[in-house]
DNA sequence: TGTACATCAGTGAACGCGCGTTCACTGATGTAC
DNA sequence: TGTACATCAGTGAACGCGCGTTCACTGATGTAC
C-alpha cells in the first residue's frame, strides 16, 4: 500500500508495466507541443523516463509508433461519436447534429490525435489495422446518415447515404483543420465552428428535401425560412 | 552562346543568380517527397547545389523557408482561382463549380504548395505577408459567393455571403484532404473527388432556395429533381 | 514451499551521421571618378 | 576607357548536438518440478 506510492514512477526498479502506453502518451504530448512531424523516437523515451533502446521492445521504430497513436485515436474518436450519436436518441435530427459537434469537440480537445490521424501522412493502405479503426469511426456517421435517409418524407427521392455521409464528412473536417485548432495555426472564424457547422448541414439538409426544424436547441445563424 | 551551356548548373562560379527561387523550388520537391515536415534547411541547400551557408543568406531559417513557399503558393492559387471564376462567366452557377474544381485541381497538382499552406502549422498571425496572401486568396471564393448571394430570387432571403463562402471553403478543403491527395495517405471514394464536391454544393444550394440547373456540363450523380 | 531456469523488458555505452549554425574568407559585380 | 574600391553572394571548414540504432548485459518475473 504506502510503499507502492513512492514507487509510482516507475513501478520496479527495472520493468516499466506498461511501457507501450507511456510511450504512446509521451509521443501525444510530443505532437500537441510541435506537431506530427515533430516529435522523435529518443524524445519519447526520455519523456517515459527510459533509456533510448527501450522502445525498440515495443515499436520497430518511429511511424510504428505514430501509428499507434493514430489507431488510439481513431478508437477514442469512434466511441466519442458513438456516444453523441446515442442511436438517434430523442431523435435522429437532433443527434445527427450532435455528432457534428462531437466531431469538432474531439478535434479541439485531442489535437495531437486529429493530427496523427489526418494529417500525419500515415499510409492507410499498408496498415490494416489503422484502416479497419478509421472506417470503424467513419461508420458511425454513415450509420447516421442512413437514418436521417429514412426518415425521407413521401414523395422526396432518397439520396445515397454514403454520399451524405462523404459530405457531412468532408464538411467537418474541414472545417475542424480550417478554424477548430486550438493552436496557432488555426484562421479567425467570425462564429464559433460549431455554428457553422450546424448551419452548414441544415442547409444541406434542407437541400436534400428534408424538412428538419431547427428545434434541436439551435442557436445558428441560418437564414430564417 | 555555347560556352553558357556548360554552365547550366551554375551560372557564374560564384554567383548563382537566384538562389532564394532555387531554394524554394527544392523546397517543393523535397515537401512533395517526404511531407511538409520532412525537410531540412541542408537538404535543400545541396539540392540546390549550394554549400550549407548559402541558404542563410536569404533565408533567416527553415520556417522562413517554409513560409516562402506557403506564400508563393497562396499566390498562384490566387491567380488559379480567379482564372477559374473569370470574373463569373459565361454564367454565375457554372463559374462557380468551377471554382470548386479548380480548387482540387491545384492540391493534386499543388500538393506541395497545398501542404505548405494548410498542414505545416505554420502561424498566420506572426506572419503578416502570409496572412494576406491567403486572406486574397479566400477573397475569390467570396467573391463569387457574393455575386451567387445576389442571384437570390424574389422572395428567397439572401444568406450572409461570408457564411455561404466559409461552407464551401470547408467543404472544399475537407473533400481535398481526405481524399484529393496522390499520395498514400489518400481516402478511397467510390466517385472522383470532383463529382462528389459538385454534388455537394449543388445540394447545398438549393438548400439555400437557388433553382440552379444541374446544366452546366455536370454530371455528377445527385438526386434528380 | 524452494530451487533452477527460461524468458522478458529494461540498461547504458557506443557508433556513425546529418543537421543547424558560425566564421573568416574570396571571387564576382557594380559604381565613382 | 581604365582603375580603385565597396558590396554582395557565395565557399568550405569547423563545431557541438541529438538522433537512430546496435550490442552485450542484467535485473525482475513466471514456471516446472
């Protein structure tokens, strides 16, 4: 019990416990100080407080490590949209856009896995796993999509609810990397991202020939109908 | 005359004449290579086949590097967006979507100059000249956004042309990023990136009550009317 | 319960390398007279 | 047109540094008997 507390830092003298997720988070404080690009191998490991050879028991090298990073937070990013998402709960607009906000949210508080995520240049295709995890995350707004397509009033022609889910997609993304920065990088926005998110996808909505109120305690700027 | 052919590689023994274009161009292929993040000051010096003082002479360090070639891209961007406007002819829709396709045309066969600019991290507001140049930039989107806004039929309230310019920046940006890019980390899409962009601003539009005709040499798949 | 042993996850020293940066320098160019 | 000189844009050698990577090693843990 007591003696445990002065070992906190590192559990034995020698075995770390669990080394691979020290070094996981060490490399997320990396990316959140200087970028994706910016972290190194050796870095993370003084930053875990072990010798410079260590990580090589846990990660071939450096992207190996980036990738997990990604991979986590693709998982977190999921469960998060999952959550907002709540299965359409009280009802399918208001959730659609709550996983609107969710995806800026994630953006804003977990940067430096947006950034190992999207913007790191990490091949998809020669990594399965990481694949699988993005389109994991990736399903849960189609899954929305599909329902909001449902709920296509008589006579509105149905529209593919991957292309919906692509643009709705694409919409927040962009709009996250544009302006939902936290950092310096980030361009000045005459709204919050949130409000233009919201807007953005009622308008598109309403494009669509869904005839959604903005009930879903809205604030947005949208033009009046 | 024939004595300058042997000379090609550099022009004088000493002088190169101009080394700061130079270093910008090496620049470029070694962000095209190996990511925005992944080159040096050195690498580019010896590719522009100079010693690894030389750069200092015009250059105070690798970021001021960087934001050279972020600059000259938000410049010729610029001037690939207006050419792409022309000013809104033949008619104000069809300008538009061209826009739009101009847009993913420059960061697939930018996507140097496109990383530079949006995924460097680069600080806009440390960064006057840059700040500019990528303000005039966006100005065209708005511009044309403008001359949509006031297209606005009788009796359709007319939506902040700022607002409708920030969505299609965004949705933009995003389609371009995730799935515009050459490279490996590129999104699969069941459509090209300029369908599915065009689709989206057409649904968009209309969401806004533009009765745009899908005339304009589109053939996108959206849902028909 | 003890003991021997295999395995595992770390150490720490060492290496070669390329980077960023500085320095005194030098060759080429432009200009005053 | 010629000469002297200032300025400019490069050289190349040198430095300290941190990185990636390897290596034989060693302490801790788990397990067979």
């Amino acid at each position: 019990m007591s003696w445990r507390k002065e070992r906190r830092r590192r559990e034995g003298g020698y075995h770390h416990g669990n080394l691979k997720e020290a070094l996981v988070q060490a490399a997320l404080d990396l990316i959140a100080e200087k970028g994706a690009g910016g972290f190194t191998f050796a870095e993370a490991a003084r930053s875990a407080g072990v010798s410079p050879a260590a990580p090589y028991r846990h990660f071939r090298d450096r992207d190996e490590l980036l990738a997990s990073v990604a991979q986590q937070g693709y998982e977190q990013f999921e469960s998060v949209l999952t959550a907002a998402w709540d299965d359409g709960r009280p009802d399918t607009p208001a959730a659609f856009q709550r996983v609107g906000k969710a995806y800026l949210a994630f953006a804003r508080e977990h940067p430096a896995h947006y950034s190992a995520m999207f913007e790191s240049g990490l091949p998809l295709d020669s990594n399965p796993a990481l694949l699988v995890a993005s389109e994991r995350a990736f399903a849960i707004i189609r899954a929305a999509s599909e329902r909001l397509v449902a709920m296509a009033p008589p006579g509105v022609p149905r529209p593919p609810a991957l292309m919906m889910a692509l643009h709705i997609w694409s919409l927040s993304h962009g709009i996250a990397s544009l302006f939902g920065r936290g950092d310096a990088a980030s361009r000045k926005l005459p709204m919050s991202p949130e409000d233009l998110l919201e807007a953005g996808v009622l308008i598109y909505l309403k494009g669509l020939g869904f005839p959604i109120d903005h009930a879903a305690g809205s604030h947005a700027s949208t033009p009046k109908k």
